[in-house]
C-alpha cells in the first residue's frame, strides 16, 4: 500500500522544462495508479454520425462503417466502427482518488518537455458497435531513461488506455509511449532541413490514378488458404497533406489534447491551464496543437514546418489492412514506430505485405508488415499487424479473447507484461 511519505511534489518552476533524475523517480511512482481523464470524449456513444464523420476524415468510405444497410447484412449484423475509432470514446473508468493519489498525479513531472509520440501499439478484442458506450481507464506502464543524439537525454514514458465496450466486455488496449526531451537541446541540435518543390502535373496524376485505382474486399471472405507470404497488399496513397486535410481529420477525431470548445469555454480552462495556450504573434492565447497547423509555432519549436498526428498514420495503416482482408476478418493487434514527421505538403504512401502465417489455437493468423513511405522514399511509420482470416472449413472468425476480464486484472497484466511485476494496490 503506498503511503503520503513516497509522494513528492511536482516539479518546481525552476525545473519547468528541464529533465531531472527527481522528474523521472516522480514518474515511476505513478506506475499502475489509474488516472482520471480530464477532458470528456469526443463521442459518447457510437453513432452512425460520429462513425462516419470519423471515416471521412481518413478517406474511407467502407459501407461497414458508413451504411447502416450494409453493415446489418454483414456477420457484424450492425454498423461497427473503424479499429481506431476508439480514441475518440472513453468516459473515465478511473476510481475516484484517494488524496495520497491526488498528491502524486498532481502536476507533470515532465513539463515544458517536448513530448513526441515514438511507439503505439494496439490490440482488439471485440467491436464497437453503433448504439455501445465506451469507458476508458488510463494507466502508466513503463518509465525508461534513454540516451539520445537528438535530445540528448530522454525518457520513455509508456501509457496504456484499455477500453470496455456498452456491456462492460473489454473492447481494445492501446500502448503509446512518448518521448519526453528538453525542447532547448532539441532545438539547439535539430538539423533537419525540409525541402520541398511544388508538385507537376505527372507526379499530381500518379497519385490521382491510386486514389482511383482502390479496391476494397469487402463482403468477399478472403480465405486464409488462399493467402501467400510474400502477397502485397493494393497501397493507398494520402496526399499531399493539406491544413485542410487536418482539419477535417479533427472534425471525426476530436481535438484530444486540447479541452473542448473555443471563445468562452476555452477561457475558462485557460484560466486553470495557461500552459496549454501559448501566445501567437498578435498576443492571442492559443492552443499548443497549433503546431500541427501553423508551421510558424512549429518552428519555433526546431521542426521545419507542422505535421500530421501519430493517429493519422495509424489509422491509415488500418485502412490499408481493413480494405485488404474484407468484412469478414478482424484485425487482431497493431504495433508501429513514428519515426520521421509526415509534414504539411508531404505524400504518403501506405504499404504492406505478407510475412507469416500461421494455425495457432485455432486462430488462422495472417502476419503483415505494413508501412507508411513519403514522397522522398522514406519510411516515416513501420508497423506489423495480426489479421485472424477466415478458412473455408471454419468460415467465422473467433474474436480472440483478452487476456484478463476485467480493468483492473489488464493493469495487472500489463505492469507485469512491462516488466514492473505484480502490484498489489492500483488505486
């Protein structure tokens, strides 16, 4: 049972910004401790609106998630959402804290850092479907100091969100592990230097005829005997990036880090959070996302220009899988690297590949390698994945089944899955 003398305070403002051995013994103490989630969810409840809206802004029209017609004649036998729809649910699953608890989640032992989302990692269990409510209890798993030629010195934070469907049944975990580096060093280091030409004609047409040229399985099972290694599946392309391109992403993903609202609701929690408004040229407060839109604010945090979200990529490597294995398959797990910014004005082009599979406890596991590429040839995201196929002897796929059954037993496993061990207290 942890007691008041483990706790200290947050960081002071002299270490506003600067990482610290104090920061990171803070972090590890916070290790299994549930943490309220203080902004509500974009959506409450899955509805064929918020669905489709999401869907859109990655460019997926699938009837599966759009057409409510559609998805009622498929095995589903209702509207399901997209794999990564599940970050815009979660009402707060965390147990109200005690006052030690408050103590030691109070402040950010890590802020004014630069915080960069490195690894995301996913496994689902089930669907959400239209009409289910969503409940998300969030909970540190790893706290790892490493070295870097960029920063350098960092941490490497690891956070997991386990997520229960309307029922109560456990629907998804998401691992995402952030970076956490003095912006100042980073700055003073940062030699990435982004050229980029206006696109031709020809290169405009090329990406144009892949858009045209998508195909989607759809209702028509793919057979796991039929699958070979070495089989690539069809790239979709996203590009080039547009502001307006994010824009319209935020419409079906909610603004996440940023509390909702603007003009008077933004008042208020600026009010209590300044930090998350810092001001822009003409003195006006406004919210730290803004480097994602406003290539000026990038740049004064050393990156050459704003760029896309970790969960845009992710989601369009779940676009790539979905379209590829047809209504009837379920993706299984998800893991990627966010290795390079995808920037404004950037061409990506999402790709993949068989590499295994296999029979395993009565699962026909397809294993892919799946990648995102830019314009200029490089990899910014690699990832793997694990799709569950049907065969023709066993034409339903069985969802696989969460290693615990409850919240609280996931927390345990995951603190032991990071190495941590068992804990006996996780309040």
């Amino acid at each position: 049972m942890r007691t008041k003398e483990s706790f200290q305070k947050a960081p002071t403002r002299q270490q506003f910004g600067i990482l610290t051995d104090e920061a990171i013994e803070q972090s590890r103490k916070r290790l299994g401790v549930p943490q309220p989630q203080h902004n509500p969810p974009h959506n409450y409840e899955v509805t064929w609106d918020g669905v489709r809206h999401f869907a859109f802004g990655y460019g997926d029209d699938n009837p599966l998630y759009c057409d409510p017609g559609y998805a009622a004649s498929s095995r589903w036998g209702k509207l399901i959402a997209p794999p990564t729809f599940l970050y815009t649910m979660g009402e707060d699953a965390a147990p109200k804290p005690s006052p030690e608890t408050k103590a030691l989640l109070k402040g950010d032992p890590f802020a004014g850092l630069g915080s960069y989302q490195a690894v995301m990692e996913f496994e689902w269990w089930r669907p959400l479907e239209q009409g289910d409510r969503c409940r998300v209890l969030q909970a540190q798993v790893g706290v790892q100091p490493k070295p870097s030629r960029f920063g350098k010195r960092t941490v490497h934070i690891t956070h997991d969100y386990i997520y229960t469907n309307g029922a109560g049944d456990l629907h998804a975990v998401r691992r995402g592990t952030w970076i956490n580096a003095e912006r100042h060093t980073s700055k003073k280091v940062a030699k990435e230097k982004l050229v980029q030409e206006p696109y031709t004609p020809e290169q405009l047409a090329e990406i144009d005829a892949a858009y045209a040229a998508e195909t989607r399985r759809g209702a028509e099972p793919r057979h796991f005997e039929d699958v070979r290694i070495g089989d690539e599946l069809q790239p979709r392309v996203k590009g080039p990036l547009t502001t307006t391109d994010v824009v319209v992403w935020h419409l079906g993903w909610g603004m996440q880090l940023t509390p909702p609202g603007s003009f008077r609701l933004a008042h208020r929690i600026r009010r209590k959070a300044p930090g998350l408004y810092p001001p822009n040229d003409l003195n006006i407060p406004d919210t730290v996302q803004r480097l994602h839109w406003e290539p000026k604010r990038a740049q004064e945090l050393g990156l050459p220009s704003s760029y896309d979200y970790g969960g845009m990529r992710e989601t369009w490597l779940c676009h790539i899988i979905t379209d590829w294995m047809g209504d009837d398959a379920w993706l299984w797990k998800l893991r990627c690297e966010h290795r390079k910014f995808n920037y404004i004005g950037d061409v990506t082009w999402v790709r993949g590949k068989v590499v295994d599979k296999v029979r395993q406890d009565g699962r026909n596991e397809v294993h892919l390698e799946v990648w995102c590429e830019n314009q200029r040839g490089e990899t910014t995201t690699p990832g793997t994945a694990v799709v569950l196929l049907p065969s023709r002897s066993a034409p339903r796929v069985e969802l696989p089944a969460p290693p615990a059954t409850d919240l609280d037993g996931m927390v345990r496993h995951e603190l032991v899955r990071y190495g941590v061990g068992d804990q006996e207290d996780t309040e």
